[in-house]
C-alpha cells in the first residue's frame, strides 16, 4: 500500500471515529430531516401566542438551540419553519446551507472557519425560507448549532415533498431533486 493510500485510510478512520464520539459524548439522535441533533437549550419562559405574528397557532419558548452533526454522504432535507434559525459553526468541515428565498433566489452559504474561503461562523435563514444543508463536497463532518427564536416546535417545521417544491421553483429542480426525501 503506498504512503498516499495509508494516509487515506487514516483519514477516513480518524473522521469516522469523531463523528462516533461526537454522536455518543453529547447523546446526538437520528433527525427527521437527516443528521444527528440534541437539544440543548429550551427558555423556560413563553411568548403567548397573542402576541406572536399569525402565523404561530400556540404559545412559543422564547428561543431554542441544539447541536447538529452532518457526516459525508449525508444531508438535511429542504425544510422550513416560522422563525428564523440563526446558524452557528463549530468544528469539523464546511457545511453548506442552502436557503431558497421567497423571490426564488437560490443562495448556497459556507458555515465553516476560513476567513479566505468566504466562509461564515454563523447565519441566519429568515422565517418561511426553505433551505438544506449538506457537507462541502470533501468534507467528512460538519457539527454546528442552531438557534431558533421563537422558539422550534414541530408544529411549525415543514419537510419538503420534491415535485410540490419543483412546481414552485422550476429553475431549481437539481439540488430539490437532489436534497429531498419525498
């Protein structure tokens, strides 16, 4: 075996063992949208919904965080929900964000820490945009947060069926075929 290959195979199992250590040291489970999460944090106070915009049905938690790990070969699923998800990088590789803006503009991010790769330490995905995320292509693992304000509730989470999104935003069709699981 040639020195390149050796490191090769050293590689994938040094990533390999992160993404299993990071999954048992902080409890991370399966995500209905792809990934690995836990909630970390969930404000103890509420909003009322009367005073939240119409959209919220129920009263919300002030704001909510959570951990997220994306392994190569994995993705999260074009999704939305009714708050805006602030974003933050915290180790591994790259992670692409793909938000899909209510004037059909497709804006793909970098989460990650090369100031000279035009990557970001955090960002936030306003309310009602759909978007995915996806390890950078040579990117082993992604682990980041999220932080949602209101609150997350599953009640205001949307996973995207593929054909109803592509009705909507023909031009993007590849990476909605691509980045769906229905």
């Amino acid at each position: 075996m040639t020195r390149f290959m050796w490191v090769i195979c050293f590689y994938i199992w040094f990533m390999s063992t992160t993404v299993k250590k990071l999954i048992e040291k902080f409890d991370l489970l399966p995500h209905p949208e792809g990934g690995y999460f836990k909630e970390t944090y969930r404000s103890a106070e509420t909003i009322p919904a009367a005073a939240l915009p119409d959209r919220f049905s129920a009263n919300r938690h002030f704001s909510t965080a959570i951990y997220f790990l994306l392994e190569a070969g994995n993705f999260s699923a074009f999704h939305k929900i009714k708050s805006d998800e602030c974003w933050h990088f915290y180790s591994g590789e790259p992670l692409l964000v793909h938000v899909i803006h209510f004037n059909g503009i497709l804006e793909t991010i970098r989460l990650g820490s090369s100031f000279s790769a035009n990557e970001y330490f955090q960002f936030v995905v306003p309310a009602g945009c759909w978007f995915a995320s996806e390890p950078a292509p040579g990117s082993a693992f992604s682990f980041v947060g999220c932080t949602v304000s209101p609150g997350f509730d599953f009640a205001d989470f949307e996973l995207a069926q593929a054909d109803e999104l592509i009705k909507i935003y023909p031009d993007h069709k590849s990476i909605i075929s691509r980045m769906c699981r229905i």
